[in-house]
C-alpha cells in the first residue's frame, strides 16, 4: 500500500502499472493498493522512488526496508565525510 499526495496521485494516474489501483479520496490523496508478487517488489519500488515524499510506501515491509536501504546509500553518499 502507497499513500499518495494529490501531486502523487496525478504523477501515477497515467501510468498504466498503477492508475486502476488507485483509490481516490475526497481531499485529492490517493491510496495505491495492489498485490506485487516478491521478485517484483524491487522493480514495482523504483517505480515509487521518483516520487520521492509525494508516496509514501507503507507496506510490504519488504518494499519499505529497500527504500530504507537506498535512503541510507544516498545519506552516506552525500553526507559521509569519508566518501
């Protein structure tokens, strides 16, 4: 599941992985729900990634420890005074 801004929701109801998995809110926000076999969740992921705080993944958990761990490769990329 994906939690989407109404920027979010605008980005992805054009892409035809995501737009007929989208719940549509009152305010604007969506909500991207959608079944993602295991060796997709990477694939399905850097789709999401461009979106950057526009989406929120909130599960699988394994979709939210691979953003974590790209986050952590960029921070350490440009924020690690030894690199």
């Amino acid at each position: 599941m994906v939690e989407l801004t109404e920027e979010g929701v605008r980005s992805l109801e054009t892409n035809v992985w995501f737009s007929a998995h989208i719940e549509l809110h009152e305010d604007g926000r969506g909500t991207l729900r959608m079944r993602i076999p295991v060796q997709k969740i990477e694939f399905f992921t850097d789709l999401i990634w461009p979106l950057g705080g526009e989406a929120k993944i909130v599960e699988p958990i394994e979709a939210v420890a691979y953003i974590r761990r790209k986050i952590e490769t960029i921070t350490k990329c440009y924020f690690d005074p030894m690199s």
